[in-house]
C-alpha cells in the first residue's frame, strides 16, 4: 500500500541527494563518476521499490500517434470519472452526452487481483520561448503507470494486455466517425501544420440515394465489402491492405457524395488530404503515417491539386517547366511560386505504394478528377488506382432514384418523356436534383418539379452541341495563354533594349 506520509519523507532524501550529487560533481574525477552513477542507481532502486513505465503520446520520433497511448486514454476515460478530481470534458457520440476524461497532470489508482496500480496523465510543456497568441502542440504528452516491483509480471503479462484490449474496444463502442483535414485556417504552430484537424463526419448520402445504373452500384457495393473482410486474403498474397479507387466524369455527377457514400457503408473515418496544403513529400509522409485503419483517404480533384500531368520531369526539364509556369503567372498577375506545395508526383506515388504505404492497414484511397486525360499514366495504373470508376451524366435509372428520393414518385405520366429526352441531352445528376427539389409547401410538387425537369431537358445542349463547345473553349484558352506568354517575353525584351540605350 503507498503511504503518502513515507513518500513524503522519501521524496525530500531523493531531493536532498540529488542536490548534493549536483555539488559534488563539479570537484568528482571524471573516472570515479560512473562508479558513483552506478551506486548510485543501485541505491534508488534499494529503497524506492516501485516501478514506472511511460506511454508516450507519440512513437517513432514523433512520427506516428501511439496505438498504446489512444487505448490507455480510452480505458482511462472509462475509470476515471468516478476516481478522478480533475476531468476534462467533451461531447460524446450522440452530441448531447458529454464524456469525461482524466484531466492534464492528474493522478488515479487503479486496481487489478487486489494490486494495486497508479496511472498519472503527464504533459510536459515546451521550454522554447515563444510569443504567441494561440496555444503551441510542442507539449510532449505520456500516460505514466507506477506499480510495485513485486507485481512485474502480473503487470507485463495479464494487465497491460487487458487494459489494451479493454481500451481498443472501447473506442470502437464509443467511436464518432470523424471527417479530417490537413488545411487548417490557423496554421498557429509548425507542427499543426503536419497533422490532422478533424469534425464530426455527418454526410447522410448512402448508395441507396445515389444515382446512377444499378448494376454498377452493386457491382461498387460488392467489390467494397469484399474489400473490408480480406484482411486473410491480402496477407496470402502479400499485399498491404488497401485499395486505390479513381473517381472521375464531370462536375456535378456525384463523386464527392459517392465517397460519403463509401464511408457510410464500410463506417470508415474520411481524411480529406489537400495536397496544396503539404509543405513537401516528408510533410506528405508524415500525415499519411498518422492516419488509422478503416478510413478513406481521399484527394480531390487530383489534376488541379499539383502539376502531376505528362511525364516526371527531371533536372533541366523541370527548371525550363518551371520557368514556363513563372513567366504564366507574372503574365496573369499571381503570386510567385514561392510559398508553393514541393510535393512531387513520385513523392505521392511513394506514399500510395511504397514501403510506407503499409502501415495501419483497411484504408481506401480515393482520387477524384473531372479530367482523366490530364493524369500520369503512372498515377492510376493498376495496383495504384486498382478500381475505375467513371461517374457519367444522369441516365433513367439514376433518374428514377432522385425522383424517389426527392418527390417520392416511382411512376408518373411525365417519365416517357423524360426517357426519350435523357437519351439525347447530357445533364448531370446535380442539375437533374436541382429541378426536382419542391421549390414550396404545396400539394403537387411533383407535377411542378417533373415539368420543370423537362422544359429544362429541352433547353439543355444534346451530346454533340455540348463536345463542339467544349472542344471551341480548349482552343480558345490555349490561344489566350499563348498570346499572354508571348506579350510578357517582348516586353521584357523592350526593356532590357531600354537598359542598353
Ligand atoms: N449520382 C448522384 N446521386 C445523387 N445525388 C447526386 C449525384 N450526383 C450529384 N448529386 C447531387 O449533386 C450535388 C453535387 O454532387 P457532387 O458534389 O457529389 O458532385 P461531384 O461529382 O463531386 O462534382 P465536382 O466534380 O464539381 O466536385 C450533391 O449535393 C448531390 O446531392
Ligand atoms: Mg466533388
């Protein structure tokens, strides 16, 4: 049993040695010293029996959130509200519970076949002077458990695995799906910037309200389930556990509610990585190591996020690409490049499937593109982007699902019409949703809604008015981007002729 009296007066001998030993080594031989050390060692651990282990916040050089440390914090939070003095509070899964958790600098008794144990929450704030407003992440976190020697074993071998055990399946009990992202607003401290900030994820869209051909949604259902029991099968092969999806089809036809969807059914967390916010490839590394399993980590947009189209450019080439981009933007009136993302493509191409890849295991990687063209062959390759999946515009069946979803009709005298006029004009589903959306209160929406859905059809360009138009507007802007790089390079040219005059 800790009697806090004997503990007092150990602790002022503990600090009274201490101080001496701080005296006395500055006039000690360097020889003597690691006699002395080691006596003294011997010494402590004579009379302070205890034994302490630490749980540090993060493992690997700070790389990776530790696994231990997120278990003991939930078994923790389980215990502690009846135990602890100090808590910390937050809101729970359902939003209106809130949870309690042991608070910073906080110490508990726990109590396993009648030994008793001390779990202390420790937080070591950074000593570097900073003059900030807001709060720095420096602070170095760890969970410390104090047992007496005597109870080594029963400690290594039946306590610590059941408080992991117990810690890990609590979490799940309690898990609150979380949406992450890596561009934060308040980039207040160095570190925030190489870590996720997250929300609760609260999307409602399923692959029921999703619209598009059934056999292709079963097909996408099927392959994705499959995915989430393979953990066996993945490792008989000798492949890490994970899946690339490229999601690709113009604007406005449901790739970004298609991933809600996907996480919906597999209840997977989202990490919405913003590659434009990435300092550089460690930056990039470093993140997806910090990402658990069952989550979908999703980069959309791929072709705008970073130059990652044609070939990878090397040495020369890269620098006369650059200075191509620079003289563009100086032309356009940008900013320079200075501040910009170094992320490369091998960089990522590394992070989906390199040696770092495996770590965590069941994670879904997602891309998103409006232009399939634009991308390296190299990114969406087979084994990287493993599934295809072409979002296109609205067909009849998709329509159907929208307009059960949104007028609850399944049959109507107006869906002969929208037939015909859907097989010859292009309209994406979210054009096609934003016309039935009841616009009041009153009794015959559908009607209205279903109306409205085929005057807009018949203004809408059919397929081949649509591919005239856009192949005019590519033209048109490679022209004007042409014309803009050649007016910058003959004004430089003029004066620099100014100079030599
Ligand atoms: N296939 C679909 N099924 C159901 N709703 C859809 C579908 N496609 C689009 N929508 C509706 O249209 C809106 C826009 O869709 P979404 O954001 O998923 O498109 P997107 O393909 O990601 O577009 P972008 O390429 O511009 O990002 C959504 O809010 C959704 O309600
Ligand atoms: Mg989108």
């Amino acid at each position: 049993m800790m009697n806090i009296d004997i503990f007092a007066g150990l602790g002022s001998t503990i600090a009274s040695l201490i101080f001496l030993w701080t005296v006395c080594r500055q006039h000690f031989p360097y020889q003597l010293e690691s006699y002395f050390l080691k006596y003294y060692t011997k010494l402590i651990t004579l009379i302070y029996p205890y034994i302490e282990i630490s749980f540090p916040e993060y493992s690997g050089q700070r790389l990776k959130l530790s696994e231990a440390y997120t278990a003991i914090e939930s078994y923790l939070s389980n215990t502690t509200s009846e135990r602890a003095k100090r808590l910390k509070a937050e809101m729970g899964h359902d939003s209106d519970k809130l949870i309690l958790s042991m608070a910073e600098n906080e110490e508990i008794t726990d109590e396993f076949r009648g030994v008793k144990l001390w779990w202390y929450s420790n937080k070591i704030s950074s000593i570097r002077p900073t003059i900030s407003f807001y709060p720095t992440d420096d602070d170095k976190r760890s969970y410390r458990l104090t047992f007496h020697r005597r109870h080594r074993a029963l400690v290594n071998d039946s306590y610590l695995p059941l408080v992991i055990q117990q810690g890990k399946a609590i979490a799940v009990q309690k898990r609150k799906r979380k949406l992450y992202t890596n561009s934060s607003n308040f980039d207040y401290s160095e570190f925030r910037k190489l870590v996720w900030s997250h929300v609760a994820f609260e999307h409602p869209a399923t692959f029921e309200t999703l619209a598009m051909e059934p056999e292709m949604k079963l097909e996408i259902i099927q392959d994705l389930v499959k995915f989430s029991k393979s953990k066996e099968y993945y490792a008989k092969i000798g492949k890490p556990w994970k899946r690339g999806y490229l999601l690709f089809g113009p604007p406005g036809t449901g790739k970004s509610t298609m991933i809600a969807a996907m996480a919906n059914l597999l209840d997977y967390d989202v990490y919405d990585l913003e590659l434009t916010a990435v300092k550089d490839n460690s930056a990039l590394r470093r993140l997806l190591l910090n990402t658990t399993s069952k989550s979908i980590i999703v980069v959309e947009d791929i072709d705008c996020s970073l130059d990652l189209s044609g070939k990878r450019k090397t040495g020369g080439d890269q620098e006369e690409g650059n200075k191509e981009e620079e003289e563009k933007k100086k032309a356009m009136g940008g900013p320079p490049g200075k501040e910009e993302s170094k992320v490369t493509l091998s960089g990522l191409l590394n992070c989906i499937d390199g040696l770092w890849s495996a770590c965590g295991g069941e994670k879904l990687i997602v891309f998103t593109t409006n232009h399939i063209e634009k991308l390296d062959p190299a990114l969406i390759r087979r084994g990287r982007m493993d599934k295809h999946i072409e979002l296109g515009f609205c067909g009849y069946e998709g329509f159907k699902v929208l307009a059960k979803n949104y007028l609850g009709v399944e049959s109507h005298p107006l869906f002969d019409s929208i037939h015909e006029l859907l097989k010859e004009k292009k309209m994406s589903p979210a054009d096609v949703a934003e016309n039935l959306m009841p616009k009041n209160e009153s009794e015959d929406q559908a009607d209205l809604c279903l109306q409205s859905l085929v005057k807009a059809l018949k203004e809408c360009k059919s397929e081949n008015e649509k591919d005239e138009e856009e192949e005019r507007e590519k033209k048109k802007v490679k022209t004007d981007e042409e014309k803009l790089v050649n007016d910058v390079k003959v004004g430089d040219k003029e004066t620099e002729e100014n100079k030599e005059d």
